[in-house]
C-alpha cells in the first residue's frame, strides 16, 4: 500500500505555489479582519494551523496507492453519503443552514466538503473500468445517479453552492470519455429545463421541492443589485464598491474603507478577493489570478502525464472543481455571478475546504510519483 519514491518524485514547483497562494491568504486574511468584530477571533492564525494541518495530509495521501483507493472507492462512496445523512440527522444547524458536524475540541466538520474529492474518485473508477471508446446513454444515466444523489443531500442542507460544485467533476469526466454533441446537447436543454423546474418548485406528495426565496433572491440580485441594496443586492453592491475603489494599485494593506468599515460582508470567506483588490488594486488581483492560472496549468501537465487513464480523470476532476470555485468565486464579487457562498480556493478563510484542497492536491501528487512506475 506504501511505497517509497525518491524526493524528486514530489510536484514542489505545485505546492510552492499553493503555499505562495496560502500565504497570499493568510496575510489578507489578517489584513481584512484587522479593524473588524473578527479580530479578537485571530482567523488568520486558525487558518495557518488548517494550512499546515493540511499539508500533512497531503503529504499522507500522496504516499497512498491511489489504485487502493480506486479499489475501495464504492465503499468510500458509501461513507460519504452516510457522512451526509448523518449531517440532515445530528448536523448543527447555523444561519438556517444545517451542514456542519460538531467534532470533540468545538471543531466543526463539513461533510460535503470531502464528499467532492470522493466524488472525483469514484467517477474517476467508473469512467476507467466501464467508458473505453465513447460515453453512451446508459454512462450518462450512471453518472447522473452517482453525482446526483450527493448533490441532492447537500442541496438539501441548503446548499446550493456546493451542491454545484459537484456539477462540474461529471462534466469533465463525460468529456474526457468522449460524450457525443447530441448527448451533450441533450443534457444542456434537460438541465435547463430542470433549472425551471427547480425555480418554480415542484410538489410531490406533502413536500414542494424548489429553490428557497433567498436563493432566488441571490441569483437574481446580482444583476441589479442597486434594486435592494440593503437586502439581496447588499453583499454584491458593496463588493463592486470595494473593487472599484481600489483603483489600479489599491489603498494599501489595512487602508480599505469597505473592509475595515464592515461594510464588506465576511471579508474572511466569500468576498477575500474583494477585500484584496480593494487594498492591493487591480495589479494584485490580477497577480493573483495569474498564480492560480500557473496552478492550473501545472495540474494539467500532471494530468497529462498520469501512468494511467484513471490518474488522468482525478487530476482532471480536481482542476474542474478548482477552476470552478476560481470562476464563480471571482465572478461573484465583481457581480458576474449570483452570490452562492463558493469560497476560494487555498484563500477563504475555512478549514474544510482548506483540508480539501490539500487532499486533492495530495491525490495530485499520489498520482504524479507514480508515473514512471510499470
């Protein structure tokens, strides 16, 4: 199960990205939080125990055959979904929400966080083991089923942002295997029309299945928020405040008024990226957008030289949920998308999806040491 590979084996050129992208974090992360309600908290601390919490398991998981874990993945597959019962039966609820487990120490753990690397696993063995030439009906179906019942529990919780991450690692894995146009053209007018569906809300028996009216209002205000600005469009409208403000170089480290003002909503989590460009201007963000950029084309280069067509599909599966978060993140706080809570990678402030990260990034290099092996 274990096997030792020569140091020179390891992606460090990936992870002294991740951590330059870490550090980026953690040093906003203080920044942001410095003249806020958040300050006595030390977040920025917290989250430099998740980072290095994380790269120790990153480095645990390379060090595991990922065929094991291929092997194993319909009992993992299984644990996941439990997790996520166990979730709508004792999670703690919070803002309305019920996604959390309550773990020894006061720690909370979200299940739907790690689900998605299983997800990624699990799609990965199927498309491996039963998808040779070309995705058929039957393949969409199965995938349908295998990322639909974990997008359903999560959406459940409510949460519709990670529910749609979800949504992207099928994608990858349906277009890696080679899915016919007319397939894809079909999937693309069913999810519209489910999106309908899912808008007006469905009853079936005593339970109306739908969006709630505050997730409507989140996907629809972020197109004028200045109708309700201190309702729906509140979080975006002062989101575009803070990046525009920032001009060209920004206002400087702790300078921003948006963010130390509290105007800036959760300037720790969702809107970092705002709190950035307000205090670093468009020159930062856009340097840190071209480090995540080098990130992901090192994950595909990875890709490109997995040992097998398994390695591919889960190092693909993890830029297609990186990319992803990357996307509707950014996209939110500069009012391109609705607001759904997507933090960014390796930067919000959280330690689920810190941990996940480096988990995946740990499966990355899993499969990397292991390509010159026969």
């Amino acid at each position: 199960m274990f096997k030792k590979f020569s140091i020179r084996d390891f992606d460090w050129v990936l992870l002294g990205l991740v951590l330059l992208i870490c550090a980026v974090g953690v040093t906003e992360i203080y920044s942001a939080t410095l003249n806020t309600k958040f300050a006595d908290s030390h977040l920025w601390l917290k989250q430099v125990y998740w980072i290095l919490g994380g790269m120790l398991l990153m480095f645990f998981v390379s060090m595991i055959d990922y065929h094991k874990l291929l092997d194993n993945s319909h009992w993992l597959y299984l644990a996941s979904i439990v997790s996520l019962v166990a979730v709508a039966l004792v999670g703690r609820k919070y803002l309305g929400a019920r996604r959390w487990i309550m773990l020894p120490g006061g720690q909370h753990f979200q299940p739907s966080e790690w689900v998605k690397l299983i997800l990624i696993i699990a799609l990965a063995k199927y498309f491996a083991d039963h998808v040779h030439d070309e995705v058929r009906v039957a393949d969409i179906v199965k995938v349908g089923l295998i990322a639909g019942v974990p997008f359903a529990l999560v959406l459940k919780q409510p949460d519709l942002g990670t529910a749609l991450t979800y949504v992207p690692v099928a994608v990858a894995g349906l277009f890696l295997g080679g899915i016919r146009f007319k397939h894809a053209a079909v999937l693309v007018v069913a999810s519209v029309l489910l999106a309908v569906a899912a808008w007006h809300g469905i009853d079936i028996g005593r339970h109306h299945v739908g969006l709630q009216e505050y997730q409507k209002a989140r996907l629809v205000s972020f197109r004028e928020p200045e109708r309700d600005p201190q309702g729906s469009g509140y979080q975006v409208q002062q989101s575009l405040i803070a990046v525009g403000s920032g001009g060209l170089w920004g206002k400087g480290a702790a300078k921003g008024t948006q963010t130390q003002g509290a105007f800036l909503p959760v300037p720790q989590t969702d809107f970092i990226f705002a709190a950035l460009a307000e205090e670093h201007g468009f020159v930062g963000a856009l340097l840190l957008l071209l480090l995540y950029c080098v990130m992901l084309m090192r994950l595909i280069h990875d890709a490109q030289t997995a040992p097998d067509r398994a390695g591919t599909f889960v190092v693909m599966g993890v830029v297609a949920v990186l990319a992803f978060h990357l996307m509707v993140n950014v996209g939110m706080v500069v009012g391109f998308m609705p607001v759904t809570g997507i933090p960014l990678p390796l930067m919000s402030y959280g330690g689920s999806s810190v941990l996940f990260a480096f988990l995946a990034l740990g499966m990355v290099n899993n499969i990397r040491m292991r390509r010159f092996v026969n």
